[in-house]
C-alpha cells in the first residue's frame, strides 16, 4: 500500500488507516457505533496489516475508553511496528477538569490513554476539537511538553476551524514549539466544506489532513440505493444520513455506481475512497467497519485508481456552490485568484 508523509514531517502513513470506533462492548459514548472486541478486532487488524495499513486511529472516548484497551490488546506485538493514534478533548468524568484542552486535562488524559493502550508512547496525539475557554498557548504547551516526556512523538488536532488551525501554526512558530502535523477532519463527496478553509490551510502550513467519514456514514457504498430493508431503516432512522437522501446525494450515487462498473470488481465505496486520496492535501484516509467484508471491501481501493476523467465527473455531480468569501473571490478577482476554480491547489 502507498504511503504518504503526514504533513511537513517525517511520519509516513499509509493511505488508508483504520479507525477504531467500532471498537467496543457497546457501552459509553459511541459505543453504539459497533461491538467489534477479542478475536474480531485482532482478525480486523490482521485484515489492515497484512495489506499495508499501518495508521490505527482511536480517542479516548469511543466507548468511554474500551476501544484505546480493546485496540492495545488487539495489537499485542504489532504495537511497535504500527502507529497508533489517539484523541483527547471529550468528558471522562464528571469533574471540572475532565473535559476540554487544559493542561491540567491533556497531561492526566494522556497518561490514561498510554495505560489504556498499554503502550509507552502514542505516536500521533490528537485534540479532538477546539476549546475556546483554555488559551490555546496552554494547549500547545502541554502538548509540547508530552513530546518532550517521550510520551507523545507528534501532534494534531481535528475539528478545527481554517482560523483555529492558522492561529495555533503561528502559535506553534513564534514559540518554537512543537506544531500540528496533521488534521483529523470530515470529508467525502458529500461533505466538502473542508475544501473552502481547512484543506487550503493544511497544504499551505505542511499539516496533513487525515480524513474520517469518507463514505458519508455508509450512504456513499450505494446500499440505500438497492432497495435494502435493514439500510433503508438506517436512512429513516439517522438524521445525518437522511440529510444526503437528495437529489445531489442521488446523483453522486449514481455517479459511483456508473464508474465502479467500469472497473471489475470494484464496488461504489471503492471508488468514493479513491476520489478522495486524488485530492490535494489528503494523506490518509480512515476505514471504519462493522464487518470483516466491508473492511475487505474498503482495503480492496488501495489496488486501483481513478482516471483523471472519472475524477472530474465525481467532482461535477459532488460541485456545490462555494460560500462567502470564496464566492466573492472567485467572481471578482478570477485573474489574481484562478485557483478558486480548482478549488484549491498544492
């Protein structure tokens, strides 16, 4: 499997990593997400390993902390030869100081995360979303002090704001400190927000971006489209996915299935994951999977690409409208801007 450096550093990902929600007794927050543990989530890294995975995702609150336990253990040996990431923000107790980007927080969830995972370094520690009450240099100073302890060997953050993620690069610069390598965000055919600031921002200051959600919550893989009870459930059921229930949704769908047809063997989530590790700014992107064959399904796009014209036709039925002042730029200073009709360059 092709691998990537993560941002402006000399971590190399593979393009696809794994993500570990699903990891869990189907307790705590998200623990509903899935139920994988024991034989099945060790099958499940095997699956990775054996084609080239290397990046396995986490946060301390998937499951209120068993996915970290339940993903040490899965590992056992591997652990050394792999790169386990993890993220740190959400509430662990009920106390003022367990939630949020203190340092007071960051250091004692970090130390929690290390005894969960079983292991004596993490090796992409995450901030899984903005604090606006903790200063940010208190973030990223405790931060740079957990890479100093050898606890933590690099840094990133998700679910930034594109001024959130500028703002912490300057901190990070000023200070000689350590910075964000990568970035933990959504993005899919059906979600390209990231496009308008946060990818820009990524190429532009050597942050990576490492991509959760990229089949839209399972829309993306067509299913809904068969005509499937148990899916069709799930579509009524789940209001986010409801929402790409469109016609826009429709012809992104349709798109898909047209391109997998022309590649034997090749499924519509397939084809979703390649379009996005064309995209600029992308260097990996996470696999979550209720069962060993959607995890074979998804590992199987590393095997191919899209041609340039596939892309280009993924990218029409996907094209939404660009927002202020992306939208001001692109209309008026075209000649100083031509980028804004690429979206975004590298």
């Amino acid at each position: 499997m092709e691998t990537r450096f993560l941002g402006r550093s000399g971590l190399e990902v593979s393009v696809f990593g794994f993500g570990t929600m699903t990891f869990s007794d189907g307790e705590g927050m998200f623990g509903g997400v899935g139920a994988t543990r024991g034989d099945d989530a060790r099958r499940q890294i095997d699956m990775c390993v054996d084609a080239g995975v290397n990046l396995f995702d986490t946060a301390d609150v998937y499951a209120a902390g068993r996915s970290e336990e339940i993903l040490g253990q899965a590992l056992g040996a591997k652990r050394k030869d792999v790169i386990v990431a993890t993220k740190a923000f959400g509430r662990m107790g009920k106390g003022a100081h367990d939630t949020g980007l203190s340092r007071r927080h960051l250091i004692d969830a970090c130390d929690a995360s290390l005894k969960r995972l079983g292991t004596d370094w993490i090796d992409l520690y995450q901030v899984h979303s903005f604090d606006a009450l903790a200063p940010l240099e208190e973030t990223l100073r405790a931060l740079d002090d957990l890479v100093t302890a050898g606890k933590v060997r690099y840094i990133g953050c998700s679910n930034f704001n594109g001024w959130h993620l500028m703002k912490a690069s300057a901190i990070a610069e000023r200070r000689g400190s350590e910075r964000f390598i990568g970035q933990q965000i959504q993005y899919s055919l059906m979600v390209r927000d990231a496009e308008e600031e946060l990818l820009p921002c990524g190429v532009d200051q050597g942050v990576g971006a490492l991509i959760w959600s990229p089949l839209a919550q399972g829309f993306l893989s067509g299913k809904f489209r068969d005509g499937d009870s148990d899916a069709a459930q799930r579509l009524v059921l789940n209001g986010r996915l409801k929402s790409y229930d469109t016609p826009l949704g429709k012809a992104v769908v349709d798109a898909l299935l047209e391109i997998a047809a022309a590649h034997p063997g090749a499924s519509p989530s397939q084809v979703a994951l390649n379009w996005l590790l064309a995209r600029p700014g992308v260097s990996t992107v996470l696999l979550g999977a209720r069962s060993d064959e959607q995890l074979a399904d998804n590992l199987a796009a590393a095997s191919w690409s899209l041609t340039a014209d596939e892309v280009a036709a993924l990218d029409k039925a996907s094209q939404t409208g660009m927002r202020y002042p992306n939208s001001h730029h692109r209309l008026f200073t075209q000649h100083r801007n031509p980028q804004l009709f690429e979206r975004f360059k590298d």
